[in-house]
C-alpha cells in the first residue's frame, strides 16, 4: 500500500512540475515575441501639428509656411541624393554612416527619391505673422499659453496632424531596404477655428500703428452683428521669440484693444445720448466761457477763450466740455450712469470662451453724488475707464440704429472639413432710431466741419468723435500722459463698420488718432469690405 502511495505522489509531481515548465516556456515564449515586434519596427515622428486657425475668409493665421522635412533611410541611393543638402562632407559622411533612419530638414521635395521621403511641414508661426494678442502663441511643448492658442489648447491638439515613418529593422537595428518605409497619419491640420478677423484688413491696421510709431490699438467692428474684422494692438510681440518681448519697455506682450484706459471726450456721446433719451431738446443753447466753477473747483473747457452760445450739435462737433458738464449736472449722475450699463460699460466682454477683455471702471451712484465727480464723468474723466472694443460697441450701436451689438470674434470651426458657424448673439436696443440718427448726423458734423477733420476718409466719409483723455497720471518730465482716440463709423451713409483709434500717450485725438481712423476706414475700402462709394 505505502508503495502504491508513493508511486502515484511521483506521478503527481512529475505531471505538476511538467505543467509549470510548459507555462513558463509559453510566458518565455511571449515575451520573445513581443521583445522581437519590439525589435523589428523603428518609427520616425515627422510632424505633430495642431489645428489650423482661420481669417473670416478661410486665409491661414498660422501654418502658412512650409518647411520641408526628409525620412531618411541610410543606403548609397539616399547619400547620393542628399550630398549637396548637407554643408560639409565631413557632416555628411557622419549622418549617412548611421544605422538607423533619421530625419532632416532639407530645401525641397525635389531633393526625394530612393530612401528619402520627404513631407511638407508647416511652421506654426511664420514671418508673416498677424494678429499675435488674439492668436496668443505656444510655449516650448507646444501648448497655448495666451489667447485662442490657451482657450482652445485641447480642441486645436485633439485635431491636429501627426505624422509618423515607420521602418522594419533587423535585429542589430540596421532598417530593411527592401521593405520600404510605411508612412502614417492621423488627423488634418486642416480643421480648425475660424475667427472673424480679415487677414487682410487686422494685417493693414497693424502697420497703420507700426508706420506711425505709436503704442495703441485699432479695432474694426461689423455694426450689424459685432463680428470683428480686426482687433491690432501696437507694439506687436513676435511669437516665435516671446522671451524677447518679456524684456521690452512698451511691454509688447500687452494687448491694448482689450484694455481698460481713460476716454475722455467719446464719452460724450453717451451723455448725449442719454439727454436725447431724456426729452431734451438738440436745440437747447449753454454759453459756454471757457471755464465752469463746479462746488468750487475750476473745470476748463478743451477751448479758453470759450466757445459762446453753442446747441447740443455744435457741442459734439467742437467737443465743448463745459457744455457737457451742465448737461450732466441737469441730468444726473443716476441716469448718466444707467445709460452707461446699458451700453456695456463696467462689463468685460467675452470674446471666447475664457478669452475676455478688461471690464473698464464707472463711478459708484455714492461717487457722482459729489458734483465735481459729475462733472468730470459729464466729459469722460475722472474714475471712467473703458476699453477699445467697448467704445467700438457703443459706436456701433449709434450706427446701425440703436442696437448694442456683443463683439464676436469665433466665426466658427473646421471639423471633418465641414464648417460649423457660431451661432450670433441676440442684439439689444438700448436707443431710439430717431436719437440714434441725430447722433449719426451730429457725428458726420464732427468730421466735415469740427474738431475731427483729419478723419475724413480719401472716399466714402465718416462719422466720428475725438477725444484727449487726462490719466491724472504724469511722466518723468512732469507732463501728464494724456491719450488720444477717435470713435467713428464708416462710411458716412448706410454705415457699416464702427472703427476705434486709442494711442498711448497722444495728447491729441485730433492730431494723433484722427488722421489713423481715416487710413484705417481707407484700409476697409480697399480690402474690398464696403461697395465703392
């Protein structure tokens, strides 16, 4: 019986000690395998390329130019086809004495052939960059740091192109002549977001700003749906170099179309809105003596000598700021600034997403209860702050009738090349056509006969209003830093673009930002974005 039992506990053993050297030989043998899948594929990346991004006209902001980029297999055929690529022999001989493939960058397709395979890639920011505030720009790792590139970072990575070689290699690493290379891809640089700035137009005003030497912006609005055809902010940063910028005085990085900044005289227009709104008459007459004595303090008007008796019209056109002192004073600082919130001020605004622009600064109703901050917020100083795009919006909203527009800057979006257009924001009236039409006339006054005759377009005419803000702010010479801007429309009649001209520091709009509203509305005609007048 013992001998029995010790038979069979062998039998046992012998079977057990077979199973686990037939698993472990299958796990071996798997391992092998996957070491050798491993071993006989070498695989080259040639691109990783985000989404494109767009102008409203299909026009690429980024991936506009090419460099070519050659999948090298090491052989006789590819070394005699790339010799003159290379700038020594020496550098040549080396690279071509390697194993495995590699790439290079070479100077064109024609350069292919046998063992080289050459792809275009496109450069995400080219020398002809445009629009580098509202594209923003990618860091080292290629992800968006600033601007549509940071808001829209994941969707432009999950559409984007990669494009990878891959060889069969043998079992030293040396690549399989014979079985040539397998090129893969994924994605289609293709797909995109589509803004609605014009290449062309945002390209003309940023060299508008660049050839006058000024720091400031322009912005250009569709009066009839707040789409923004350019939005150019002065200095530029180049985003191919962002490190430079970061050193440079004028702080470049900053983008002065969505920035909040005193607005002076523009303001007007809001004022006198508001009184239009009132019931006031544009008739009624103030006599304006160069200076007003407010609870005691002195408020000058932008003319000493005075401007005498002037109606609503002529206030506008001259800019008379005693005029607009007396109508804030008769209207209130609780209906003036009720107006304000109608038309957007102390509100930023959503461009995209997160992507937004400053909110501006408008007196609290306890503030305007003091006479003098009344006064100052009659003619636009004081604690107003407002930024370019919300000046622009209320200059549209004058244009086009009595309706606030929301600026819009997404046009829409490239996936599976089909276009999906964003849907528009509802507009709001916050004016009677019959008050907005007098403020269009009063504005076309300003232009043909008063203080913003340097704005007057080559073709077409205008409308518009100047303005020399104080900041209350003074520079080491001791002079204060007053900006200049110029709000208008274009053209005169059956308007269809708001343009906004702010400058850094311009003392005057007049002077300074007058004569780059009319090249700007110049730039809108040639661009072929208004019928010929």
């Amino acid at each position: 019986m013992g001998k029995r039992i010790v038979a069979l506990f062998g039998v046992v053993t012998f079977l057990f000690s077979s199973i686990l050297w037939r698993l472990s030989w299958i796990s071996r043998k798997e391992d092998f395998a996957q070491a050798a899948n491993r071993q006989s594929t070498y695989t080259l990346e040639v691109s990783n390329i985000r989404g494109t991004i767009y102008d409203c006209q299909g026009k690429r902001l980024v991936n506009d130019s090419v460099r070519y980029q050659a999948a090298v297999l090491p052989s006789n055929e590819s070394a005699v086809l790339l010799r003159e690529e290379f700038s020594s022999a020496q550098a040549w001989r080396e690279k071509m004495s390697e194993r495995a493939p590699f790439l290079m960058e070479v100077s064109s397709k024609a350069v292919g052939g046998e063992g080289v395979e050459v792809f275009s890639v496109p450069d995400r920011y080219s020398d002809d960059y445009t629009a580098p505030h509202i594209i923003g720009y990618v860091d080292a790792d290629g992800k968006g740091q600033t601007g549509i590139e940071r808001v829209f970072n994941d969707f432009l990575e999950a559409i984007g192109e990669k494009v990878h070689v891959r060889y069969q290699i043998d079992a030293i690493g040396r690549a399989l002549s014979g079985d040539g290379a397998e090129i893969l891809q994924e994605g289609s640089q293709s797909d995109g977001i589509v803004l609605t700035l014009h290449k062309g137009l945002q390209k003309a005003c940023e060299r508008i700003l660049k050839d006058a030497e000024v720091n400031g912006a322009i912005v250009v609005m569709d009066i009839q749906n707040g789409r923004i055809r350019a939005a150019a902010s002065s200095p530029a940063f180049d985003p191919r170099d962002v490190a430079a910028a970061m050193n440079e005085p004028d702080s470049p990085l900053v983008n002065r179309a969505f920035g909040a900044y005193a607005v002076g005289s523009t303001f007007k227009l809001l004022v006198a809105a508001a009184a239009l709104e009132e019931g006031i008459s544009p008739r009624r007459t103030y006599v304006c003596d160069g200076w007003l004595d407010v609870d005691g303090q002195i408020f000058k008007c932008n003319q000493l000598s005075g401007h005498g008796e002037i109606d609503l019209e002529e206030a506008i056109s001259h800019s008379c700021n005693c005029y607009f002192i007396q109508l804030a004073a008769d209207l209130g600082g609780q209906r003036l600034r009720e107006m304000a919130l109608r038309f957007g001020f102390s509100k930023e605004d959503l461009m995209a997403d997160t992507l937004q622009t400053a909110k501006g600064n408008l007196p609290t109703e306890e503030q305007l209860e003091n006479p003098a901050e009344l006064a100052n917020f009659g003619f636009g100083q004081g604690l107003l702050t407002a930024t370019p795009i919300q000046i622009c919006k209320m200059v549209a909203a004058i244009a086009n009738g009595g309706s606030l527009m929301a600026p819009q800057l997404i046009e829409g979006f490239y996936t599976g090349g089909i276009m999906q257009k964003e849907e528009l924001f509802s507009a709001n009236r916050i004016l009677s056509e019959k008050t907005a039409e007098r403020l269009q006339n009063f504005m076309k006054t300003v232009v043909t006969e008063g203080s913003g005759q340097l704005a007057n377009p080559a073709a077409g005419g205008a409308g518009g209003k100047t303005a020399s803000a104080q900041t209350g702010i003074y520079d080491e010479n001791g002079e204060e830093i007053v900006h200049a801007w110029f709000g208008g429309f274009y053209p005169a009649e059956n308007p269809q673009y708001a343009i906004v001209v702010f400058i850094e520091n311009g003392q005057s709009g007049n002077r300074a930002a007058a004569p780059l509203f009319a090249l700007a509305a110049d730039a809108v005609l040639a661009e072929g974005l208004t019928a010929r007048p």
